[in-house]
C-alpha cells in the first residue's frame, strides 16, 4: 500500500506515537468481548422462498430506472423488509443481546493483511486517523468512506465492524473508515477539539476531494465516492450531503452516493438528551470520562467539574470556545447565506440550508434506540415535522434492533445485499463481470435423479492455511426430497481479492468464507440434454 502513500494520505509506521494512545476500551470489557461473548459472522443466508430472494430484490434495487429515484428505491427496501419480515427477521430481538452482540464481533482490523493505518493530513494542521481497505488490485473501484460513531477510534472500534466486513469483504469496494472526532486518538493527534455534523462534514468533502484528485497516488483506485456515517458520524455524512452540491463540478458529482446509519440529525437535542437523561446519563458521564481521556490537557476548564457532569461540561466548554471549523478554509463552499463563525449549535443545525440535494441519501435507523432517539432525530424527517425540500433524502425505519445493531435482528445476508446494491445502483460506469464453474452430472450415478424440482445449496468450509482454494460442500435435492451430495474445489485467484502471502491468515479465511456465502450462486440448468450444475459470481472488471 505504500505506493499509494503521499504527503495528505501518509502510512504510519507500526513504532509511531499516533498509533498507541490512551482512552480504549478497559481491559476487563475486552476480554469478555474477545474471549467471552466472541462471535465470527459467517455471511451464511438462510433458505429465501422465491418471493424473498435476495437475487430477486438485488435485481430490482439495481434496475436502472430505479436509480434516479430514491423514493422509488426507498419503497423498494421497505416493501422487501415489511412483505419478508418472517425469513429477515431471524435473530434475537433482545435490546441487550443486540447489544452485546454487535461489540462482540471476532474481528482482528489491525492485522489483516489488507488493511493498514493511514493519516489524512486536513486544513488546520487536522490529523485524521484512518483504516484503509484494499483488494490488492489496481482496479478502479468505488470507494466508501465510513465514519465512525461517538468516541470510536480505527485502533479499537466494535459496533462498526460488521459494516466494515459488509462494505468491503464481502462487496466489489474498496473503503476508507476513518475515526470521529471525539475519539482519543483525535484528541491526543490535535492540538484543537471540536465535534459534530458541521466538522466532520467539513472533513468529508475534503477526503472526497483527495481521494478524486489526479495528484493523489490513491485516486488511481477510485471510480467514485460513498460516504457512509454512523451514529454521531451520520451527521457530519448529512451535512456532507448538502455541502457536495456546492463543491462538485459542473462535469462530476464529487460523492455520488450518501448513507446514514441511526444518525444523529438534531445535535443539540440529542446532547441534551444524553446528558440529561437521569441515571443513564450518570452512566454515560462515567463512560464518558474513560473514553475522552486526556481532554481536559487540551481543555483546560475540563480540569473540574461536578460528579456526573463531565460531559455536560465538555458539551458546554466546546460550544463556549468554538472559533468555527477547525478544517474550514475558503475553498470548501458553503450554502448561500452560510458563514463559518463561532456559534457552534447555529452550524451545527444546518437543515434550514438543505433544499434541492442532487445525490441519493438514504438513512437507515431504529425505532428503538435511547442513544439517539429516533423522536428526536429521523422520525421528524420522515413524518415531515423539518420541512425539507429534497426529494433525495429517505429515511427508512425498522422495528427491530437497538441503535446501530441491525445485523443482529436482521439477516446478514440481506443487508448486505441491500447496502451493496444501493452503491452499485449510484456508481454508473463501475461494472463487474461474471466468472462460471460447470460440473456435468450426467454420469452413471446420476442418472435418473434430475427432475423440474431439483434446487441445490452449499456450504463454505474454511480453507487451511496453504490453500490455494475454497472448498465448497454442495447438496442437491430433487422434487422427491432424494439427496446427493458432491465437492467442489474453487481457486481463489478466480475471487475478487489479491492473495499476496504463502499463508492464509485466520483474517483472509473468515473473509474468504464471507465473501463466498454472499456471492456465490447456483443453480441447475440442461446443455445438450446434460444436467450441469453451475456455480457463478462477479467480480470487479
């Protein structure tokens, strides 16, 4: 990856003092995450009927005609989760097995062999930490750029990983997770604090713009733009959102494509409702204290405050001092009648700027979530109460899960399926071409066994750490429930990653059993009179 290294996108070395800083999860609360409750998702999809599909509702949400029209794609997804609701519905609807569960996931980001550490070098003197996820090719793919939630860092982020192993293991993309700005690590890296949408917003155009610029090795790999944010950094992909009109070319979109996962929308009420709140912000303030630790050096009136009140404190201390974006400079347009100042809450509150957006932005939230309260934040977006007029932001609600954990109520499969084909359907030009596998079954042992009602299904088994291939486990099952099974060997060369180690990780073969369990297809099909069963998947052109 070093060649894609340069002055703004630099890779640190592993004896670098931004590597290692304070305020990570205690060690107690990661053995049990680690060793505990540990969980490896294997992508594996249950059994659709025809009517819920995954390929069916894929082909839909990429139909071409769909894509200029969000609210067309958003009824789409919509009318996929209320119509399959009993087979997408398939884990715990317990809010603290979801949660326990999402920051539970086997997952080692620090050494994959195919990502590394970056620092994105913004206006300001800004550092910005960031994971960089590559396929080990030099195709021009698209790039999805996720923000990390609140206090969440690339050394030690949890409720974040499965989108990660859904966006890039398991999708032709390439993507860029880059820390928020109430991680410790920007708080030990900067010699300014700030938060919020209006920043990180700020922030986003300028990585898009670096990642697009023909200066910067990295734009060598990149067919287009996707932001990507999630709670807290859901709000600085919103403002993004509204800022991408003003800063794209006449010729191209400079980020074709938005998602915001349980996003913050309303940042002043949903501060105060944190901190607010009771015992539970009692409970926050104390997490609060471990995760931010080493403000109060950068802030000095942070050095006191009242028991339970640190970060009612912090919330007020930084909209009391703020001096206006830390990354600001005059080259990032802002809506007309917009100004870059010191009233933090003021520009932090932008949706009386957010009229006429040119790309789709679709937010994905939960019902059910005390973190940020879908009352206060996107229910007043979908039942009309912040008056905004685009007809390119949906939202779309779910009933089960808790705050950020879809993939625990709700099949894994299918959501990726869903993010994948949202990403694909805004990346005109980026095209994947398919690969095919043909076993003729028309020998003796047979023959006889074939009928209309024959249908097949597989199961993944994990490769050894030499192996060049997948093995696939295949059972076919005629309209007669006979069963026959079979064994089918598939070179990874022929997938859409570049294997450069003599050795398999145990990384590279959780990911391999993924990337499968979501890509491969079969099905049983007649050549010259002869059953063949066919295996296929696409990958990148």
């Amino acid at each position: 990856m070093e060649q894609f290294a340069s002055s703004r996108f630099s890779i640190p070395s592993e004896t670098s003092p931004l590597i290692d800083n304070p305020g990570r999860y205690p060690q107690p609360l990661n053995f049990l995450f680690q060793n505990v409750f540990a969980w490896t998702p294997t992508g594996e999809a249950p059994e659709f009927s025809d009517a819920c599909s995954r390929e069916k509702w894929q082909e839909h949400m990429m139909d071409p005609r769909l894509a200029n029209s969000l609210q067309l794609q958003g009824a789409l997804v919509e009318k996929y989760f209320k119509d399959c609701r009993k087979e997408l519905e398939t884990g715990s609807q317990n809010t603290l097995i979801n949660a326990l569960q999402i920051m539970s996931l086997s997952y080692e980001p620090q050494t994959h062999p195919f990502l590394r550490r970056v620092i994105i070098n913004l206006p300001g003197n800004i550092k910005l930490k960031g994971l960089l996820a590559l396929k080990g090719d030099l195709k021009r793919r698209p790039m999805v750029v996720v923000r990390l939630g609140i206090f969440s860092n690339v050394e030690d982020f949890r409720p974040e990983r499965g989108w990660l192993m859904m966006l890039f293991e398991q999708s032709p993309f390439n993507v860029l997770v880059v820390e928020n700005m109430t991680s410790n690590d920007f708080i030990t890296n900067n010699t300014q604090f700030s938060f919020g949408g209006y920043d990180e917003g700020i922030q986003n155009i300028h990585i898009a713009k670096l990642l697009t610029s023909p200066d910067e090795p990295l734009s060598k790999l990149v067919q287009s733009v996707h932001m990507f944010g999630i709670s807290l950094g859901g709000h600085g992909v919103l403002f993004s959102s509204l800022l991408n009109k003003f800063n794209s070319s006449a010729k191209d979109n400079l980020i074709n494509s938005f998602t915001a996962l349980c996003p913050v929308v309303n940042l002043e009420p949903t501060m105060r409702n944190i901190t607010e709140n009771g015992w539970r912000s009692a409970l926050v303030d104390v997490w609060s204290q471990q995760r931010l630790s080493g403000l109060d050096e950068k802030v000095p009136s942070l050095k006191q405050y009242e028991m339970f009140h640190f970060m009612s404190k912090t919330v007020s201390e930084i909209a009391r001092t703020y001096k206006g974006g830390l990354s600001y400079v005059s080259t990032i347009k802002l809506p007309p009648g917009m100004k870059d100042r010191g009233d933090f809450w003021a520009l932090n509150d932008f949706w009386s700027y957010y009229q006429d957006v040119k790309q789709p932005v679709v937010i994905y939230a939960t019902q059910q979530d005390s973190v940020v309260p879908f009352n206060l934040n996107s229910e007043k977006i979908r039942d009309g109460a912040m008056k905004i007029t685009s007809k390119n932001l949906h939202v779309i609600d779910f009933p089960q899960g808790f705050h950020c954990t879809l993939p625990i109520p709700y099949d894994w499969s299918a959501l990726t399926t869903m993010f994948q084909s949202y990403i694909l359907s805004h990346s005109p030009g980026f095209q994947l071409e398919e690969k095919t596998f043909e076993v003729d079954l028309s020998d003796e042992e047979w023959k006889g066994f074939f009928d209309q009602g024959t249908h097949v299904k597989f199961k993944v088994q994990e490769p050894s750490t030499k192996d060049k291939f997948v093995t696939i486990a295949f059972t076919v099952k005629n309209s007669k429930n006979a069963e026959k099974s079979m064994r089918l060997s598939l070179p990874l060369s022929g997938f859409d990653f570049q294997f450069r180690n003599a050795e398999l990780s145990q990384s590279e073969k959780d990911m391999i059993v993924r990337w499968v369990n979501q890509n491969l297809k079969t099905r049983m099909t007649v050549k010259a009179g002869k059953p063949v069963l066919v295996a296929s998947w696409k990958i990148a052109q």
